[in-house]
C-alpha cells in the first residue's frame, strides 16, 4: 500500500520536471517550472483527478503499470524509480520481469521526435509509450488496460493493431498470453504451433485514417543497447502527399478520434 511519501515523492519530482524536458509547450502563465498535475496525468495516462488523489494519499493502491508509467513521466533514474516502487508497497521490477524501463536519456532523445509518431514496446509487445502523432494516427492508447496494450493480442484478439510478430513466452505473464492467444484465435494457434521463427523487420504500412484518409508510411523497429525495448517509428518520405497527411494528422492530434483499421 504507498504511503503519504509516495505523493510527496510524486510531487516533488514533478516540480523538477521543466515542460520543454517532456516536449511540452511552455507558454502561458505558470506558478512553477515544473509539470502541472495535467501534463504529469497525460504524460502517464491516467487521470487529473488520480494524480491529485495520489499526491494528496487518498489513493492509495496505485498498479505497477501506473508506477512505471508515473516514473517514465517523471524521467526518474533507475534508482528513483526502484525507490518510488517501494514508496508504493511493490517490489522493484526485477532481472525476472521483463524490461520496461526507459532510461532518462532515451526518453529525451523520443521527447524529440514530435513531429514523428513514436511508440515503445517491451519484448512481449506491450506498449509502454506512445507519443501524441502516434497517437493521432493509430488512435490514442491511454485508455487501454492490461492485455488491450499489448499490440499481438489486439492484432489476433482485439481491433487489430500494427504489430507483425508474436513475442517469446520469457515469463508467466508471457505464457498466460500465449495460452489466451491459442485459445481464442485458430490463426495465431497455427502461427504458433508450426514453430516458425522470425524477426521483425522494416515495413510499408497503409493507415486508413478517419480523418485524412490513408496514409502509407515506413515502419521501422529501433532497439536499445542493453534492453530488451523496441521503438517504433513511422516516417513518411518527403514531399509525398502521405508526408502532407501525416503533418495533417499531427496537427489535427487526437481530438474527436477512433482507432483506425490497421
């Protein structure tokens, strides 16, 4: 169960965090040089009202995915977010989970990619983040829960999603997945059971946007020396009309959206 200091802690290293450190605006009247509760709220995806309630101990059972997502919002080192597990009553993730943790200089070298849709998955293709044109274009996951973050159950169980590969059943949380994924779905079943072993490689997808039409872009998967953590990143080529939609798109944001058809 956190303690009071888990809302101390979550506003103290709030108040650190300068708005342009999260590629945020920095315009306007602000009473201090950190993140508003908004900002901190959107950055993890959860709500205003949680954030309150948890600085101020009224909620007191925050979820290791609202920790590791307030820790990445909040750019702690590894030791910080090891402490504000602990702060929480949860065990720090350990060398038996799998890797989600993002370190702070990757995160600023994603703050910069703005105008680019950037999302980052951990080795069972579970989002971890999505920056806002990632957003804009495949439709905004911050409301997503549990299994409806991972992008293979969403591909063969759920809306669909752009991941191509399934991932390796490292944990028992992996193995649940896949036992899930067999059950419900013959395609993934025979994917499964034929043993076929691939990796994940640069593709053209084409979105059908709802709201500027289909957009072909290249899709390319970056890791992480030293993790297990891969970025997705849509580009478009320059000068193209899917480039103009794309900058549409990143305009536009995610106001008034539905998830595409991947």
């Amino acid at each position: 169960m956190a303690t009071a200091e888990f809302g101390k802690a979550v506003r103290r290293w709030r108040d650190r965090v300068p708005p342009e450190a999260a590629g945020l605006p920095t315009g306007g009247q602000r009473r201090a040089a950190g993140l508003r509760r908004e900002e901190l709220a959107m950055l993890a995806g959860v709500s205003v009202d949680y954030v309150t309630r948890l600085e101020q101990g009224r909620a007191t059972n925050p979820s290791s995915q609202v920790v590791e997502a307030l820790a990445r919002a909040l750019r702690l080192s590894e030791e910080e977010r090891a402490h504000l597990f602990r702060l929480a009553g949860l065990a720090p993730p350990s060398p038996e989970t799998v890797p989600a943790y993002i370190t702070p200089s990757v995160q600023r070298l994603l703050d910069r990619l703005t105008g680019t849709p950037v999302a980052v998955y951990d080795a069972s293709w579970t989002l971890l983040m999505a920056n806002p044109p990632y957003a804009a274009l495949m439709g905004d996951p911050s409301g997503r829960r549990g299994n409806e973050r991972n992008g293979v159950w969403r591909h063969f169980l759920g809306p669909g999603s752009g991941a191509r590969r399934a991932p390796q059943a490292q944990r028992d949380h992996e193995a649940a997945l896949v036992a899930e994924l067999r059950g419900g779905s013959e395609r993934f079943a025979e994917l499964w059971d034929a043993g076929a072993a691939g990796r994940h490689k640069a593709s053209r997808k084409t979105i059908d946007h709802p709201r500027v039409g289909p957009v072909t872009l290249d899709c390319d998967v970056l890791t992480v020396a030293g993790s297990d953590l891969r970025i997705m990143v849509y580009t478009a080529e320059p000068g193209t009309e899917d480039a103009e939609r794309l900058a549409l798109l990143t305009v536009l944001g995610t106001q008034d959206l539905v998830s595409p058809t991947p």
